[in-house]
C-alpha cells in the first residue's frame, strides 16, 4: 500500500493494489473509487483530505516520508 498527498490541491490517494483502471466510482463528492476488470479496488482518493482525516494522521503520513505528489490524474 502505497498514499500520496497533494497538499495544493488537499487530496490524499491510497493505492491498495497495482492494475488497470476500468472504472472510477464516485462513492460521494469526496471520495473516488478506482475499480480494475473484476471489480477489486485499486486505490481510493479523498478529496478534502484535511476536513476528512485527522490532521495528525496527515502530518504523520508525510513525517514518514509519504510523497508530497498529485493524485493520479483521471
């Protein structure tokens, strides 16, 4: 598992699993689901990541070394 964090645009993305995208679902505004062929969730990115997540697991995650790089682009 891999997140990165995107503090300009305040989103946060969890890959869960490498693979294709076949289809992205919105779960609602501010959460993003990418799904591969049979379904399995690829990765999850939270938009307005800093009013979703404690601010202390954000600053944690990039304390740890967690990459300060954008999202994937759809």
């Amino acid at each position: 598992m891999k997140i990165t964090y995107d503090k300009l645009a305040d989103a946060m993305y969890i890959y869960f699993r490498k693979g294709k995208i076949k289809k992205t679902v919105e779960m609602n505004r501010n959460f993003i689901a990418d799904m591969d062929t049979k379904g399995n969730v690829l990765g999850l990115e939270i938009l307005n990541a800093s009013s979703q997540l404690p601010k202390n697991q954000i600053a944690k995650s990039i304390k740890t070394g967690i990459p300060l790089v954008p999202a994937l682009a759809r």
